[in-house]
C-alpha cells in the first residue's frame, strides 16, 4: 500500500488555514496517514506559488484542494492514491 504525502500550505493569521487545518488532521487521522504543513511566510517559493490559494491541499506534490477544503474529496482522493502502486 502506497503512503501518501499530505502536506496542508497555510499563512499566518488566516481563518481559512485553521478550519483547513481541522480538516485535514481529522481525515487524515481516519486515514491512519501522517501529515505536515507548511507555511509560506518566510517561503518565497511557495508564496509566489499559492499566495492568492491558500490553504492549499497537496497529495504526493500534487494540488488537489485549495481555500475551503472538502474532507470527502480528500478522503477520496487519499483512499485512491493508496491504492497505486509505489
């Protein structure tokens, strides 16, 4: 079974990321998977990047969701990327 890599992009003071950020934590708890975030703050890369999306959901370096976050696409989208093969 393939582990995906979640990774949540948020800013500082931004009450979209806090609700992503339960979200997340909450779906990927269910999926039994770890996961990390980042902020683009002190990221030049990732602010010229996802400045005007954020938060930003990223499944194996993949954008797949951005600002409000739907924990059954991300369930789903999970539960697919476990199935492919490494």
């Amino acid at each position: 079974m393939h582990i995906p890599e979640l990774v949540l992009v948020t800013k500082s003071q931004c009450h979209l990321c806090d609700a992503a950020r339960e979200t997340v934590a909450s779906v990927a708890a269910d999926a039994g998977i770890a996961w990390a975030e980042q902020l683009i703050d002190d990221d030049d890369t990732l602010r010229a990047r996802f400045a005007e999306e954020v938060p930003v959901v990223l499944v194996d370096g993949v954008q797949r969701d951005f600002w409000k976050i739907d924990p059954v696409r991300l369930r789903k989208t999970l539960d697919k990327a476990m199935t492919q093969a490494d």
